[in-house]
C-alpha cells in the first residue's frame, strides 16, 4: 500500500505540472517506456517490462522478465518536436505568414508497477502520458494571430491480470484520464474513466496477444472563442476507442521479434470527428537481440496513416459547424492545419539495455519522425496553409526487480 499510495502521490504531480506535444500516431504515443518505444512501440504480445504491460495489454503481467515476483519501473521521455508552417493570404489582400513553432521540449514521466498478489493474480499499476501536442506562434507572424495549442493527457491505470491456464491470461485495468486543452487563453481540463481488457496466448515460441480500450471523452468547458462574438465556447475531445492485435517470436533466448497491428477509431471520437480526421490503422514492428544476458540492442518502425483529411476548395468565406457553433470556416481550417498538424507516418527507433548484477536495470531509447507535410488551398486561391513537423525523442527508464 506504501508504493500505491507514493505512485498515485506522483501521478497527481505529473497531472498538474507535465506538459506534452506527442503527435506520433494521430495525438497518441506509439508506446510508453523506453523499451517498448525502441522496438517501434510493441508490446501487445511480449512487453519487456511491468510499465509496457500495463499500457499495452494488461494481461501480459502474468508473463515476462517481471513475473513470478516484483517490478517497479520509472522512465522519462525528452520530447523535442519541430513545426512549421505558412499561410498565404495574398489573394486576400492580408499578406503570407511563415513561421516556426516556438512550443519547447518537454520532458515527460512514466511509471509502471507489477506484483503477485497470488500464483495466478497479479496487480499493476501506471502513471503516464498517452497523448497530447500542440504548438506556439505567440509571438511571430502577425498573420498566426497568436495561434497557441497544448493538449495534455494523462492516465492512471490500477491493473489486473489473470493467469487461467499456464499459458493463457487475461487482464483489465480501470483508468482514470486527465486530459488539458490550451488554446491560448488558459487551459480546461477535466477527467474521463475508462476500461481495457486483454488477453495473451503463449503458444511453444509464439505469443499471441490482443487489447480493446474503451473512448473516454471529457468536455473542455470555456476553452475559446471560436466563432468571435465574445463567450468562450466548450470543447468534446474524445480519446478514441482502440483495438491492437500483437505477435512475437522467441526462437531463443536473444533473439524477439514482434508485430503489432492497432485500428484507432479516429472519425467517431467527438472532436476528431469534426476536425475530419480519418481512422488509423498503426502497423509497428520492433526487434531485440540479447549480445548477453546483460546487454540488450533493440530496433523498430512505427507506420500509421496521417489521419488529418485535406479540403482543398473550401470556401474561406463560409462558417462551418463545430458542435452547435458556427465558426468561420477559414479560422475552422487554420485550426485543424496550422494548430493540430497530427501528421507524422513513419517512425525509425533504437535502443538497448543493460541489467546490472542484482536486481536493476537502465533502458535507453531513441525515437525520429521523420517529416511530413499537410498543405490544401481554397476555392478560387484565396488562402493556402501548409504545415511541416518532425520529431525527435529520447527515453530514459531504469527498472528494479524485488
């Protein structure tokens, strides 16, 4: 109880002070911890530690390096993504912006809890940040008009996994989301509660797991002035429901190979859905070979889909609906492509790991998105708008065994 009560003491300090800007696979990371974000975000299968069970299948604590006793990991993610973008309102007599997002780095933390409550039943518990982004152009181009956006969101997710057969276990955590929106006026926050279940088949040198996450939306309240006639409007954001499929194989004891597949229900979660964002299919392949028993290399691709639609031909002058308001359709626009550019595809990760004599570990990893652009033009070639990002990152996790 002493190391529940000083986890959820972090986690509502990491609630209230973490900021974020993870635009990986639409606004979601590809995985948490630095093992995991190594092998290209897998883990739904054979994670490698207590914190990437209980994030990606929470059945899968009954099986890995953690299991039969104790596990405690703590991890933190140096963020740097970089953003650009240009608008050109020359047709319409306001001239062309271009600019570069001054949002900084952001360091974010993670921690992940395993333990055996009997031989078949275990206990887990995580703190960490699962999404978020947002850029800064306070500041510069006049034409950006103070364009600002930070989306935060955290869980906190109790687990329990079950281990029915000697090779087949099944798991469920309940989470508790706080989730923070930033759009230049001060952030709304609020909470959102929800569920995953999982299950994980070991099979000779196969694992075979799957995970559902349920949506979980929360209601920014008075978060901004959309449509301009001075009240301050709410915001639905909804964390999407999610569905992952993973396969690993350990032909020995260095080499692990795993696949995952992941379907993001995007364009039925409140918000995304009217920003026009299509579902994700997020397809993540991740190796590692052991050189020793103390010394791990770790490698992985992580591709999904941009899922920020175009609209090329809009009509700059006409208003579009945003959940019962009316908002210029040229603001609506610049929104979703200058202020939410959630576009990376591809992701390249590396990583290795080196356990100590005893019972601790050290995890390192590195994360590039490579850069993509979104770009669309007006009806007529009244206003175009482009954005540019790419993403660097590094992970850092060390892991006690008791």
């Amino acid at each position: 109880m002493k190391i529940l009560t000083i986890v959820i003491a972090i986690f509502a300090i990491v609630a209230m002070s973490a900021g974020l800007s993870l635009a990986t696979n639409g606004d979601n990371l590809i995985g948490v911890g630095p093992t995991s974000r190594a092998m290209g975000g897998v883990g739904v299968a054979s994670p490698q530690d207590s914190i990437s069970a209980i994030f990606a299948n929470p059945a899968a604590m009954c099986f890995g390096a953690y299991c039969p006793g104790s596990e405690a990991t703590f991890a933190g993610t140096y963020f740097n993504p970089t953003a650009d973008s240009k608008a050109d309102f020359s047709n319409m007599g306001q001239g062309v912006g271009e600019s570069d997002s001054q949002m900084d780095p952001f360091v974010v933390p993670a921690i992940g809890i395993s333990t055996p409550l009997t031989s078949r039943l275990r206990f887990g518990v995580g703190a960490y940040g699962v999404s978020g982004m947002g850029v800064n152009y306070k500041e510069e181009d006049p034409q950006y008009q103070n364009m600002y956006t930070k989306l935060e969101v955290m869980k906190f997710a109790p687990n329990l996994a079950y281990l029915v057969t000697p090779d087949f276990s099944v798991g469920a955590s309940l989470s508790v989301s706080y989730q923070n929106l930033d759009l230049g006026t001060g952030g709304a926050h609020g909470y959102a509660y929800g569920a995953q279940l999982g299950a994980l088949y070991h099979l000779n040198i196969l694992n075979f797991g799957v995970s559902y996450t349920t949506p979980q939306k929360v209601t920014h309240e008075n978060v901004f002035d959309f449509n301009g006639d001075g009240d301050f409007d709410d915001l639905d954001l909804e964390a999407p429901q999610t569905l992952a499929l993973g396969v690993s194989v350990e032909p020995n004891d260095s080499l692990l190979v795993e696949f995952d597949t992941k379907w993001i229900n995007w364009s039925d979660a409140d918000g995304y859905e009217d920003f026009d964002w299509d579902d994700q299919w997020v397809f993540a392949v991740g190796a590692q070979y052991k050189l020793t028993q103390a010394f791990a290399l770790r490698i992985g691709y992580n591709y999904s889909k941009n899922p920020v639609n175009e609209h090329n031909g809009f009509n700059p002058m006409g208003t579009t609906n945003l959940q019962g308001t009316d908002v210029p359709t040229m603001n609506y626009e610049f929104f979703r492509i200058v202020g939410f550019p959630a576009i990376i595809e591809h992701h390249l990760t590396l990583g290795a790991g080196y356990k100590f004599t005893g019972n601790m570990a050290v995890n390192i990893s590195y994360m590039h998105g490579f850069e993509e652009t979104i770009k669309e033009t007006s009806a007529a070639d009244m206003a175009t708008l482009e954005s540019s990002l790419k993403e660097d990152s590094v992970s850092v996790g060390f892991t006690v065994q008791f």
